[in-house]
C-alpha cells in the first residue's frame, strides 16, 4: 500500500458517551480521502464500562461494505470509560492498518482498571499493554500528539496524519467522526421513540 497517493482514504472513528444517561456509547466513522472528500458514514454502539469496543469497531468498518478503505484511524483506544480497543485485532481482522491518535500525556491506566473493574482489570490492562507504546509526533501544524501505528512504520503514520489534518490536532475524519457521533446520540433518544414504519 502506498500511504503517499493522492487517493488515499481513511476511515476516521470517534465515539461519545454520557455515563449515566446510557449503558451505551455511539461510535461513528467517516471515510475520507485525502482531497477532503467526505464519502461514506458508519455507526456502531459500545457497552460503556464494558469489553467490547473492539467488535464495535469491527461492526462499524464492516458495516460500510468497502474494500478502497486504505487505513483506520481511531480516536483513542481507551473509550466508553475504559473499554478498551485491541488496535492488533482490529489491524488484523479488517486487514487494514490502523493508527490510533491521543492528545494528552499519560502516566497509565492501570490504577484506573483496578479500581473500577476490579473483577476484570486484568484483561483490560493485558489488551491496553498488547496496544504497546506511545510515539509522541509533531505534526505540520506545529501540534503535539500520540500514535500508536499498526501495520505501517510510525513516520508513515504521521503523513498520514498530515495528510488529513488542517489545522490544530486533530485530523479532519477524527474531527468529523467526533461530531457525528455527538449529534448521533443527542438524537438517539427521539430516533429511539420514532416509527418509521407506517
């Protein structure tokens, strides 16, 4: 795969949540070239607090039913409070690459595992860990972040990441993907009460 084509097409994945309000959190996903081209949506759910944001992301790429998807982006792999993705897995079964952008340092999660799940921390940290390290970047915009690439070397990660970033931090199927998924559960509950069936 050449990540240096004018065609290249990520699929961007950001999910939101409100703890307390639902036992779900909403993942959306936005395929975008590198001209800035917006041409595909995806959705997907997660259990917040749970162990299966990895299928959610599964689900939601193979929902879309497309073969000229170059690379995942993932906005994080801790999401849903604490649900975490296994970027491995993700990498292996969709048969893409997958790059996994943060935006903050992180002295670890493992104090935050163990209190909170106590029965299952183990297995969270194992997938955490199995995710590997952070590479902190730079990006053409002068922003700092934190990547995690699978399938593909950690300077081709970053110009992908340039590829799709306008300004600030965060690229633009992230950015969009984020927003998507904000506006897919501020409706959730009305899509939720509505018939479409006559």
């Amino acid at each position: 795969m050449r990540y240096f084509k004018k065609g290249i097409r990520a699929l961007g994945v950001a999910e939101c949540f409100r703890r307390g309000l639902s036992r779900h959190s909403i993942l959306a996903g936005v395929v975008m070239r590198a001209d800035m081209i917006v041409d595909g949506f995806s959705l997907a759910t997660a259990t917040v607090g749970g162990l299966d944001a990895t299928e959610a992301v599964l689900r939601l790429y193979e929902r879309l039913g497309r073969k000229d998807v170059n690379v995942l982006m993932l906005n994080g792999c801790v999401i849903s409070w604490y649900n975490v993705i296994d970027l491995h897995e993700v990498a292996e079964r969709a048969g893409r690459p997958v790059i996994c952008v943060t935006y903050e340092p992180s002295p670890g999660l493992e104090k935050y595992f163990r209190e909170y799940f106590p029965e299952d921390w183990r297995e969270r940290l194992a997938i955490y860990e199995r995710n590997g390290p952070r590479t902190p970047a730079v990006l053409k915009t002068g922003h700092r972040v934190f990547v995690r690439a699978i399938g593909l070397e950690d300077e081709e990660a970053v110009h992908v990441l340039n590829r799709f970033t306008l300004h600030g931090s965060v690229p633009e199927p992230l950015r969009l993907a984020r927003l998507l998924a904000r506006a897919a559960l501020a409706s959730a509950s009305e899509l939720a009460a509505a018939s479409f069936t006559s």
